[in-house]
C-alpha cells in the first residue's frame, strides 16, 4: 500500500514526501462514533508530497555547509525514490499511529565562497505515537497524541573535483502532536495536524503543520488534498542537517474495521 517512485520506473517523478505524517494520517479520518467500545477501526493512507526542499547540510565539523534551496519543478529531475504511507487505529477514545516517510534526492546548491557542490540527502522517518481522542461536538473530534520519532538520514556533500564527505545520522525525537478534524457537508471533512519535538533529546528541534480537506468517495475510501509543512534541525560534533520541506500533498485513505461505516 505504498506510493512508490524511482528513477527506474516512469519519467522520473518527484513527490518528495515526507512526513509522517505524523500527520497524515490525515487523509481523510472519519471516525465510527456509535461503534461499540471494542470494536477496532482502521485506517491506512499511502500519500504523494510535491515539495521543494530548502536548508544547510555539513556532514561533519571541518566540511564545507552546502546551502540546498529548491522548488518542487526544480526537484522533479533530482528524485532517486519515495515512499510514504501512514495508519491508524482506533478502539473506544483510544488512538494509535504509525507514520512511514522515505525519500532520496540529490541537488546542487553553491558554498558561502561561491563554489559549486552536489549535495545528497537520504531520509527515513518513523513516527509512533499513541494518546486520547475528545469530541467537543458532533461535528468536530480531537486528538491528543504523544510518542516518537525516529531519524536514520545520510548526508553526502561534494564540492567536483576537491572534496567529498559523508555523514551518517540517526537519532530519536520525542514528539507531542494534536490532529483536529472538522466535519463541513455530509462528504466533507477538514483536518488540521500539528506536532512539536526533539527539544534536544534527539534534534534541537523539529516541528510539523498539516492542513487538508477530505471528500469520502465512498463509505470506506477517502481522498484528502492538503498542504503540509516539516522542519529538522539535528547537530551533533559539527555535523549539522537543518532542512525544511513545504507543499501539496494527495492523499488516499482505505477505512476497514467494525466502525468503518458509521460516519
């Protein structure tokens, strides 16, 4: 139930996605409100990011920073391979996610003296967080997640011709998210997702905003169109990944479990 791109398969496309979505999950959450306590419900959301990438990589103390500012249209040829898919589960109020980001792209950017280098960036993100769900009303539902995310990225930066270094990073952020989703006409839904970490334990920082409306097909298969927001910023003994990616992303979500049909 993956979105897959590479090289090797169509024209090279680039979704750069990441994510998890932790928030996206957000495709399209409808939630079974008068299935029974312990029925389980789920949902399982493989999405598409077009966004640009923007940030400073230095794989290690000494190497030069390279400076990456990229659009999506400047991206699309740069695409080694994308995967991203999210899930989640739900019994009574309590809620469970599970989100899985990977991307690999290479770009060129310039130093601060001028000179031009290559810079690769290969990400793998899982996120897990488990926490309580509260309605306030018929129409809205909230949920209040905590857990973590884990990081493996490797880093390479080239200047052609004079120097090339690599850095291999992994780490794990602790993460507080919220997801709000709004019920707007009967086959109409909004979503709004935030999370907030690291808070040093792993990166300085890395924080998430989502934004999408979901238009439910049929009763067990959604579509969610959104814009979304991810940020890292990781330095360890010189090495230094602060990079933020921005834009559209299209999501479909399957619902399957004893509550699907309960909108």
């Amino acid at each position: 139930m993956l979105q897959l791109f590479s090289r090797h398969a169509a024209p090279r496309t680039h979704a750069l996605a990441l994510c998890t979505l932790a928030g996206l999950s957000a495709a399209a959450t409808v939630h079974a409100q008068d299935a029974g306590a312990d029925a389980w419900r789920f949902q399982v959301t493989p999405y598409v990011w077009m966004t640009g990438l923007d940030g400073q990589v230095r794989p290690f103390q000494g190497a030069p920073s390279v400076h990456v500012d990229r659009r999506f249209s400047d991206l699309l040829s740069d695409l080694d391979a994308a995967a991203f898919v999210t899930g989640t589960a739900r019994r009574d109020r309590f809620v469970l996610q599970a989100d899985f980001s990977h991307a690999a792209v290479s770009s060129k950017g310039t130093l601060p003296i001028g000179l031009p280098a290559r810079a690769k960036v290969r990400q793998t993100s899982l996120t897990l967080t488990g926490g309580y769900n509260w309605a306030p009303s018929e129409t809205a539902s909230v949920d209040l997640m905590g857990g973590l995310r884990s990081w493996d990225i490797k880093a390479t930066a080239e200047v052609p011709g004079l120097a090339r270094a690599d850095s291999n990073s992994s780490f794990v952020d602790p993460i507080l998210a919220a997801r709000w989703r709004q019920s707007l006409a009967p086959r109409w839904s909004s979503l709004v997702y935030a999370d907030t970490g690291g808070f040093g334990v792993g990166s300085r920082s890395t924080w998430q905003l989502l934004g999408a409306v979901n238009y439910a097909a049929r009763e067990d298969l959604h579509v969610s169109l959104g814009y979304r927001h991810l940020s890292v910023d990781y330095r360890d003994d010189g090495r230094r990944l602060d990079f933020s990616q921005s834009g559209p992303m299209l999501g479909v979500t399957w619902l399957f479990g004893k509550g699907r049909a309960a909108l």
